[in-house]
C-alpha cells in the first residue's frame, strides 16, 4: 500500500513538474513573439526614416545640382559679355567721351529751347489772355464815337461832356492792358493794320495814302485785333 502511494505521489509529481514546464514554454514563446513584433515595428520605422532621410539627401542633391548650374550660366554670361566687350582702346575711349559731350550739349539746348517757349507761352497768357474781352468792347467805343460825332443841336455841353468823360475813361482802361487805337491819318495804306473800304480821289494826297478814316482801328502788344476802316487815295 505505501508503495503504490509512493508511486502515485511520484507520478502526481512528475505531471505537475511536466505541466511548468509547458507553462514556461509557453511563456517564453509568447515573449519571444512580442519581441518579435517589436523588433518588427523599430525596423519598419528605420526603413521609413531612412526612405525619408533618402528623399532629402535626393533633394539636396538636386538642389545643388541646380545652384551649379546657375553659377554655370552666370559665368558664361559673364564671359560672352566679356568677350563682346573686351577691353576699349584709348581712340575708342576718347569718341566715346565726345559722343556724350555732344549729347550732353544736345540736351541742354532742347532744355533750354522747352524753357524759352514755356517762358514764352506764359508771357503770351498774360498779355492776350482777355483779348476775347476787349474786342467786346469795341462796339462800345464805337458807339461812343458815333454818338460823339452824331449829337443834336439841342445837345447841351453837358452831354457833350459826359460822353466825352465816358469815352476816355474807355480809352483809359484799354491802354492800361495794351490796346492802342490805330488812326493812319496822313499815312500810307499798309494793308497789315488798314482795311480799305473804297477808293476816292485827292488832289492833296498821294496815290496809296490813307483818305478817310471811317473807323479806328485797334492793336494789343502789337498784335492788330481790328484793322482800321479806311478809303485810299487813287487819283
């Protein structure tokens, strides 16, 4: 009886020691496997690292590349430029500086010319800037005139004055801007500031003398904005 509870103790023992062993086995595998995997996923992450750090070196290179080039073409460039210039002798230097000194001077005359008619244009402005204005007088003036020459016997001296006083405050007004009547009595016919308006014989006169005078005529700085009205003499 004590030997075959030896015996099955020893079995009993035996399966025990048996069924560690396969637990640690089985221990040891599954350890085996998550090093495994993990030893799987640091490779993987190595590989994508490394495809990344290729990529860039690829990058850089390529960038590089480029940069020479660049400076591949610039000295070309610079060396056709050379080569086309090259190097200007002292003739070639002194019709250089001749050339601009006659630009220079070619400038500086259109400047001045530019300046001059601006110059000119201005002065222009200011002296035939109310032309249109005093030409619309005119008619007073005439009218003025007319009246003057035209009055009554039953006129008073009055009248006569006023008018007068009116006339040469007119007159008076247009010669401060210029205006100057133009009366060719006892002058020859010039067809630039008289207009003629008949012919007349004249003992007294000469041929192409200015006979009567029908209307005054008018001039600003020279400039005639009506002829006089005339008859010329033709004997």
């Amino acid at each position: 009886m004590e030997a075959r509870r030896t015996s099955n103790e020893e079995t009993t023992t035996t399966r025990d020691d048996y069924e560690k062993e396969n637990d640690n086995d089985d221990n040891v595998t599954a350890d085996k496997d998550a090093i495994v995997d993990e030893l799987k996923i640091r490779i993987e992450k190595l590989e994508s690292h490394c495809v990344d750090a290729s990529a860039a070196a690829k990058n850089a290179a390529d960038a590089l590349d480029i940069h020479n080039e660049d400076l591949d073409d610039k000295d070309s460039e610079e060396e056709i430029l050379e080569e086309n210039l090259g190097t200007p002798s002292y003739e070639e230097l002194l019709e250089k500086k001749e050339e601009l000194a006659s630009l220079l001077l070619r400038a500086n005359a259109d400047l001045d010319n530019a300046y001059k008619r601006t110059i000119n244009e201005v002065e222009k402005a200011h002296k035939f800037g109310i032309e249109r204005l005093l030409i619309e007088l005119l008619p007073v003036i005439d009218n003025l005139e007319s009246a003057l020459a035209n009055l009554s016997s039953d006129s008073s001296n009055e009248d006569k004055e006023g008018i007068e006083l009116t006339l040469k405050s007119f007159e008076t007004t247009l010669d401060k801007f210029g205006m100057i009547p133009i009366y060719p009595e006892s002058e020859k016919f010039n067809p630039d500031k008289h207009e003629a308006v008949s012919m007349e014989e004249n003992k007294d006169k000469k041929d192409g003398y200015v006979g009567d005078i029908l209307q005054r005529g008018w001039e600003l700085h020279s400039r005639v904005l009506r002829p006089a009205r005339v008859t010329v003499i033709k004997n």
